[in-house]
C-alpha cells in the first residue's frame, strides 16, 4: 500500500522551496516529486533528477536508420541488381541521401516514441492523485508537491510539515487496489 501526501503552493518558487525543505528534513529524493502546469526552472536540480536517456536511444536509432538505409539503397542498386542506365555509376552516394535523411529521421522519431512509453510506463490512464478534486488546478495554475510514503502513520508529519511551509491545501490519497 502506498500514499501520497500532496501539498498545493501557489507559485514554482514556492513549491521549490517547499522541495528543498523537504529534502533537509531527511526525505528520500526518490520520495519527492512535483506536479506543474509549465516548468519551473531548476526543479529537476532540487529533485535531482538524472538526464533522461531519450537523447541517446534517439541518437542511436537515428544512426541506424540512416546506417540501414544506406546500404539497403546500396545493396539493392549496386549489388543485388545493378543497372547501366545512361552510363551512370551503380552506386552514386549523392542519391542516396533524401532517403537515409528520412529513415534516420523516422527512426528516431520512432525511438522516441517508444521510449517515452517504456520510460512513462504507459499507458496509464488512472493515477491515484486523479481521485483528489483539487489535483486538477496541476494542470491550471497551481503547483503540487508530493511525498510518497508507505504507512499511513508517516503521513501526518509530512502534513504537519507541508503545512509549515505553507501549503494552501493538503491531502493524504491511498492507492486503492
């Protein structure tokens, strides 16, 4: 059984506060999260959240595409059937090049993607904190910060804290099973 015990704040600056407090008072980084209409700049050093590894799957799958492409057009043109037309060479890189900047492109787009479902674990269309009313002003104009605990018992001081530093509201939600 896990809880999460939100906090709502008024502004970024505010929840980072709130985060940083947090965090000082000895709870895990892994713990902590935020919830925010827009970002808000440097969350992610106050959460210490690490790279995301998007960037290389794309680079890789991007490299591949282009690497596949490539020799499929050289294979097809110059190996598998070549053919003198006009005197031209069977393999002549200048025309290969819209389609391997093509396949690089949907390649990566096509890591990316699937990426951001394995990474997100979507689909997932519920999220318990979707069951509390005022968790729906995340998305409108205020900014939400959670910790996630595992007894109901360790929720009260996080109440208690999140309310010192604050909070305009707080609620504890249960994941149901």
């Amino acid at each position: 059984m896990r809880y999460w015990v939100v906090g709502e704040f008024g502004s970024g600056d505010e929840a980072k506060k709130a985060l940083r407090r947090l965090g000082e008072l000895g709870y895990a980084k892994e713990t902590l999260d935020a919830f925010s209409p827009y970002p808000v700049e440097g969350i992610e050093e106050v959460l210490e959240l690490k790279p995301s590894p998007l960037r290389g799957f794309a680079l890789v799958a991007g490299l591949t595409g282009a690497a596949f492409a490539y020799w499929l057009q050289w294979w097809t043109s110059a190996v598998d059937s070549p053919l003198n037309v006009g005197n031209r060479p069977p393999h002549s890189g200048p025309t290969f090049v819209p389609i391997t900047f093509e396949s690089m492109v949907l390649f990566a787009a096509l890591s990316l993607f699937f990426g951001l479902m394995w990474l997100f674990r979507f689909p997932r269309p519920h999220h318990p904190l979707f069951e509390l009313e005022s968790f729906r002003t995340a998305s409108t104009g205020s900014f939400w910060v959670s910790v996630t605990t595992k007894q109901r018992e360790e929720a009260e001081p996080v109440l208690r804290h999140l309310r010192e530093l604050a909070a305009r509201n707080t609620a504890v939600v249960e994941e149901k099973e």
